[in-house]
C-alpha cells in the first residue's frame, strides 16, 4: 500500500470514480473525499490508524480483518490477459486520507449536518483511504436521511492466488452470513462478469490511431444463480465492442482517410480563407499542375472499364475481402476517377483550372467516356450531362465554387462506396437505409443500387441554337449545413461497417441465424444522429467508439473467453435492516495507483492471479 503522511484538509469530488462504479454498479451521485497530494512519503513510518476494528459499534466503520486460508480448488477467474487500468488518468491523482482522519471527518459531517436533509445533505459520502490499517480499509462511506442510514466499507485482499481459498464461491457466502450475522438469512444473488474475446476492455484507455490495439471484443454477462461461469439458461448477454477510429491496422483505414480529407475541406470552406489544400495527409501524393493536366486527359480519354467475374459467390464472400477489394469489384464511375485525381491539387486555384480543363474537355468532346450513375443528383453530374447535351455554357467557376464541387464529389463517392457494401450483404432493408440517411436532409438521396450508364448523347446543331445555361460566380452550390450533416452520417455508416468488420474478424458466431440480425442491431445503433457517434470531427479527438448489443447464449463461442472482472452481489434483509456483501475479482486493481501500488505489492507466481475487493454495506431503516 501507498503510505501518505496525515492531510489537514481534504478535497471533494462529486463525480462518481470508475473504481466505485465497478464495486456499486450505480451512478447515482456522491460525494469523494480525498487527501491532497502529499508533500512527502515515508515508506517506513508508522500510522496511528493501525488499530483494532470491530463491526459491533455502529460508529466503527472499519470492520475486522479478514483470515485467508488456501486451497487447491476451483476458483472463479480460470484465466487472465495483459495488464489493463481500470481507473482513469484523473482518477490516478485521488490520494488517500489515513483511517482515523476519515472516520473522524465523517463523524464531525453528520453530527454538522444535524436534522438537514437537502441538497448534499442527503447523498452519499465515501472516503478514500490508504489502507493502512489492520483491516485494510481502502474505502468507507456513509449516507443518513430521513429513511435510513448506511455505511459501507470495501477491504482490499491484495493479489490473490486463483487457487485461494477465499475466493471459492462457498467461503464468499460464508463471509456474507457472518457480516449479516445470520446462518439463516435468505441471500440474493447477482453475479456479472466481464470477459474479453479479443483485446482489453479500452473504456479507461488513452487510445490513438497508432495505439498498439485496433479495439476489442467483450462480454458482459449478468445472472442470478450463484455460479462460477456463465449459466446457458437465465443469462442476459451484451456483446460489448470498442474500436479507434481510423486505426493504421484497420482494413477500412483508405475509406477513413476519404472522411478526413472531406473533413479538411470542410473546414477550409467554413474558415473561407484558405488557398493551400496540401496538409500532413501522408497518404495523399500531391501532384504539380502538369502532372494534373496530363492526367486529367488521360482519364477522360481511358476506355471504361469493365469488371468481369471478379465478384465471388455472395454466400461465400467475406466481409473484408469486398472491404479489400471493392475496386476489382464495384464498377468504377466518375466520382471515383475524378475523386481520385482531384484530391491530389496543392492549391485550390489548381483545382480551379482542373475543373475548367474537365468541363472543356468534355464539352469538346462527342461522347462520354465518363459513368455516371442513373439516379445521380450532384451538381458535378448536372454539369457534365448538360455539357454533353449542349444545354450549358462551359462554366466558368470560382475558386469557392470548385472547393464545393470536390466536397460535394467527395460525399457522394464515399456515400456510394457504403452504399455497394451495404446492398451487398443486404444488411439493412433499402428503405429503412434511406428513410435514415434522409433524415434531417432538405433534399433526399437515393440509395438503390445503380447501373452506371454511359452517355452516348451527340448533340446537333439543332441542339446547339438552344439557348445555353450559365452559371452565377457568386452563388454556392451546395448546402454546407447539410454537407457537415451528410459528412457525419458517413462517420456513422463507417463505424457501422467497421464494427462489423470487426465482429466478423473475431466473433465466433452461429452465422446466418445470428450474424445478420446482430449486423441490423449495430446499424440501428451506430447509425443513429442521437448515438454517442457526434461526428466526424468529434471522431477525430476522441476515436474511441463504444457499442453493446443484447446476444443470446447460442450466438457466440465463449470457449476462450478471458475473465477481466468478476462480481458477486449477496444481499440480505431481517425486518428493518440489510447487509450487502460485494466480492469484486479483477486482472488487474481497479484502485488508483496512489491507493494500490502494484510494484510494492507480494504477487502471486502463479500466472492466473487476481486482485480482490470485499464491499460491505450496513443499511437500518427507520421504522414509521
């Protein structure tokens, strides 16, 4: 244990820590009292908190020691991973108060408090200790109102050897009936786990696009028969994913990239005073004016592509091999060529005159060589078909207006890329897609899947007398309101499909009873504007996405699981009053390291070791 010298004040904290949390399962408010950090630390000194506790006296809230005997039995967690925090980086900086300083600022509170019962008066207040004590108490906290009154207290065992006997599950209701002071009380139970299929439970985590886990693959399972595993029958499952968005490992990191391109563009649009669109995008090979004048006529002159058996058998194809290889696979339109080639401009005036070279280009030209979508809307489209049939000018477009035109090209290829995907693997019912993607959009999109067409429109001279459109200079052509809009439904329908990626990778499902049905469940919530998904650019600072879905015992293979946390929740009442008894069993502590110092502790050798947490709740009710 982490020995701090005595404070003289302490600190308060409102906010519920993570370490509470898991012992409580609440997020009620409360109130945490601390120490401030301290000026020095003396390993050696002795602490006049080391004192004999009993339970007997209702002010005494440390409670007794407890015997710890082992045994080569089963024991609850079977198996464990790499290290992981569960508490977080402002939670690292809660320091501990002795024993004697908590008990006594608890005592002077409510005797302070009086006959108040408002406002703070009321909640719940815990104070976190250093553990120094014959007990071990770590934490003890008390709540009194008009309706009852309760202190808690949480004992920490240290690391523990799987194969002790203190944490078989007969001892754990052995304990609890000697807190309830009963052999015969009643007990309900309530056991949650928290078990990893791939990765490390990332909530707690300072994550990056470069952070050594891609995400990751949890359980977290709740019952009510007091047993070790998880029940088949009277279980309630979620199956917890976590991925960082736009991981460098990650299958779909070129369909991100597109995203943080538009979001760039976006934002050089709002500000309206940028004339460089080269930025540390490294994927990006930006390209000299000459270069993009030559390719421009090569694109536009390329003969169209046509994909022949490249697609497998649906039934058979994988999820990350289309993500891989949809461009062997979808049919390659004019969003994708001249996306492809337009990003690479160094400056908005050089995608200016790569416009004006594309619209001349085709204007000139007989025919099309260019696909274009039968249900295209964009103003891009509008202008090509229009040049082809002689019913507009050659534009002659700003700097502002070629700016939108990219964005407006940007969203659509990338929305048509999901798109393809989606329809594919029909994981979502076309009008249910649409209905969603429409929503809050002033004009609406289609989302059928499309057979390009080739243009093989000539006009005649007939055609040419027609009086010709023209373009405004200063008109915007697109909506940038809803463009942000559209940009953050794409952030939505990537995450969706990442996810997915992602449960196919590393979930052992029953499929197709159970993997499309959960696939419907992860768009209903991912591609949802009231999601914790806010948006691309709050993707970009904070890309750590969470989702649960609810799974049944038979969907997934729980053979390798690894135990992360175990809880067992006894609870017992005798007419007005009720002991709780929590026994917590984790990888790694859930205590700060000002609390529990992993290095001084004596770990176990043994490989399968897990850190240990009694939680004790007294409750009397007042009587009527």
């Amino acid at each position: 244990m982490v020995c701090s010298s005595e404070v003289e004040n302490v600190i308060k904290y409102t906010k519920t820590p993570t370490y509470l949390k898991h012992l409580t399962r609440s997020n009620e408010e409360i109130i945490l009292i601390c120490g401030q950090k301290p000026k020095s630390v003396n390993i050696n000194s002795d602490d006049d908190s080391n004192e004999d506790i009993t339970v007997n006296n209702e002010l005494d809230l440390t409670g007794s020691p407890l015997t710890l005997d082992l045994s080569k039995e089963d024991s609850v967690c079977s198996d464990i991973i790499d290290p992981i925090n569960w508490w977080t980086a402002d939670e690292a900086k809660h320091y501990p108060i002795n024993l004697q300083h908590a008990r006594k600022y608890l005592n002077l509170l409510y005797r302070s408090k009086g006959s108040d019962n408002s406002g703070d008066a009321t909640k719940k207040y815990f104070c976190l200790c250093d553990g120094k004590n014959e007990g071990k108490v770590v934490i003890i906290g008390s709540c009194k109102n008009d309706t009852l009154f309760s202190r808690t207290l949480v004992y920490d065992y240290g690391c523990l050897s799987s194969l002790d006997q203190t944490i078989k599950v007969d001892s754990m209701k052995k304990k609890h009936m000697s807190n309830a002071n009963c052999s015969t009380a009643e007990i309900d139970n309530n056991v949650c786990g928290l078990y990893s299929i791939f990765g490390k439970d990332l909530s707690n985590a300072h994550v990056s696009t470069n952070s050594e886990m891609i995400g990751s693959v949890l359980i977290d399972a709740q019952w009510k028969n007091c047993e070790v595993d998880i029940p088949q029958y009277k279980s309630e499952l979620q199956l917890k994913m976590q991925l960082i968005a736009g991981h460098t490992q990650s299958l779909m990191q070129k369909f991100w990239n597109n995203i943080v391109i538009l979001h760039y563009l976006i934002d050089i649009k709002l500000k309206n005073k940028a004339t460089f669109l080269e930025n540390d995008m490294y994927w990006i090979e930006y390209k000299s004016f000459t270069k993009l004048t030559q390719l421009i006529t090569e694109i536009l002159n390329e003969p169209t592509f046509k994909h022949s058996n490249t697609v497998k058998d649906r039934a058979s194809t994988s999820l990350s091999y289309l993500i891989t290889s949809i461009a062997e696979i979808k049919e390659e339109t004019i969003f994708d060529k001249l996306w492809r080639l337009l990003i690479s401009c160094k400056e908005v005036s050089d995608l200016k005159d790569c416009f004006s070279i594309i619209f001349e280009d085709i204007a000139q030209n007989n025919t099309s060589r260019l696909l274009i979508p039968d249900d295209d809307q964009t103003n891009i489209a509008h202008i090509i078909t229009s040049l082809y049939s002689g019913k507009m000018a050659v534009p002659n477009i700003t700097e502002n207006q070629a700016l939108e035109l990219l964005i407006e090209l940007g969203i659509e290829k990338l929305r048509r890329d999901y798109v393809f995907i989606i329809n594919y693997f029909h994981f979502m019912p076309k009008d249910t897609f649409s209905e969603k993607w429409n929503e809050g959009l002033a004009s609406k999109d289609t989302i059928e899947s499309f057979q390009p067409k080739k243009s093989l429109f000539k006009p005649t001279m007939e055609h040419l007398r027609i009086a010709r459109s023209t373009m405004c200079s200063q008109s915007s052509m697109i909506n940038l309101s809803e463009c942000v809009l559209k940009l953050n439904k794409l952030a939505q329908l990537h995450i969706s499909l990442e996810f997915l990626l992602m449960m196919e990778q590393f979930c052992a499902l029953n499929k197709p009873v159970s993997y499309y049905p959960l696939c419907s469940s992860v768009f209903e919530r991912c591609f949802d504007l009231k999601s914790c998904i806010q948006s691309a650019a709050h993707l970009k600072s904070n890309p750590l996405c969470q989702i649960s879905i609810p799974v049944n015992y038979e969907d997934v293979k729980l053979d390798n699981i690894h135990t992360l946390m175990w809880r067992l929740e006894m609870k017992s009442k005798h007419r007005s009053s009720e002991v709780t008894t929590v026994f917590l069993l984790s990888d790694e502590s859930i205590l700060p390291p000002t609390v529990c110092n992993r290095d001084m502790l004596e770990v176990q050798s043994d490989s399968k070791s897990v850190f240990v947490l009694e939680m004790v709740t007294y409750t009397q009710y007042k009587r009527p």
